[in-house]
C-alpha cells in the first residue's frame, strides 16, 4: 500500500509535476495508510471475538454492530483512496488508461452499490469488487514494473 505512493512522489518530483498532483498524492496515501490501520484494528476484533465464541462467551449486538461500522468506515476510505490515486497515476499506455478507468468507473460504483443494495442482491458485486481488486493489484504492480525498467534504463543511458 505504501510503496507505491512513495514511488508515484518519486516520479512525480523527477518528472516536475505540479504541487497540486503532490498534494493529491499526499491525501491518497493517507487515505490508504488509515485503511491500513483500520485493517489492523479490524483484524484485531475479528481475533477478540473469535477467542469469545471459543471460550462460550456471548457475543454481544455491540461487538456485531462495532465490527460492521469498523468495515464499512475501512472500505469508504479505502475507496476514497483509491479513486483519488485514479487522478495521480500515469495514464499513458492502453493498460495504464484501462486501470484509471477502472478505479474511477468500476471501483467506486461497485462499492457503493454494496453498501446501498440488500445482501442477496450484492453478492455478485462483492465477488466482482474482489476480482476488480486483484485485477487491479496486478495491472498497477504491471505499471509500477514498467515505470521502474523504463526509468532505470533512462538513468542508465
């Protein structure tokens, strides 16, 4: 989640782009480091009420509603975060422009279409979100790839 903010900075200083594209770089990787920690925190009371139902303990409507606030506050940020990185990532090359599109058209919709729609309706989408997500892991881990080869070969020159 961190590495590639720090290296869109990186090509941003290198390539002289303007504050205002730094600054929205800045909000994203905020966004995306909350989630992070959400996770964690999300993560941890997951574990807490599992070891609560292994011991026979009551699991309380509190602890259910916690945990459902918890997820739904990660994913918002986790979307915002995505879609303002949509506006900062290259989009030169047909899969770089694929990628954007889909963070911004696809990533957005879906998510907001899960939080909206009755469980027995948003199941398809939550499996669609998650194939989005590993999709769109792969196709900025292609750009990350790309950028880096073609800006070591340039310094290299």
């Amino acid at each position: 989640t961190c590495a590639l903010p720090i290296l869109l900075t990186a090509w941003q200083r290198r390539d002289g782009a303007p504050a205002e594209l730094t600054s929205i770089t800045r909000l994203a990787t905020g966004a995306l480091v909350l989630t992070a920690l959400l996770d964690a925190v999300e993560n941890s009371h997951l574990l807490a009420v599992l070891s609560m139902a292994e011991q026979g303990m009551p699991i309380s409507q509190n602890e259910i509603a916690w945990q459902q606030v918890e997820s739904q506050v990660k994913f918002l940020a986790s979307s915002f975060g995505i879609l303002l990185f949509s506006f900062v990532l290259p989009s030169k090359s047909l899969i770089e422009r694929v990628t954007v599109f889909g963070l911004r058209w696809i990533q957005l919709p879906l998510g907001c279409a899960i939080f909206v729609l009755p469980l027995t309706t948003a199941k398809p989408l939550i499996i669609a979100r998650a194939v989005f997500f590993f999709v769109g892991l792969w196709a900025t881990a292609w750009i990350v790839f790309s950028r880096s080869r073609s800006a070591s070969s340039t310094v290299g020159a």
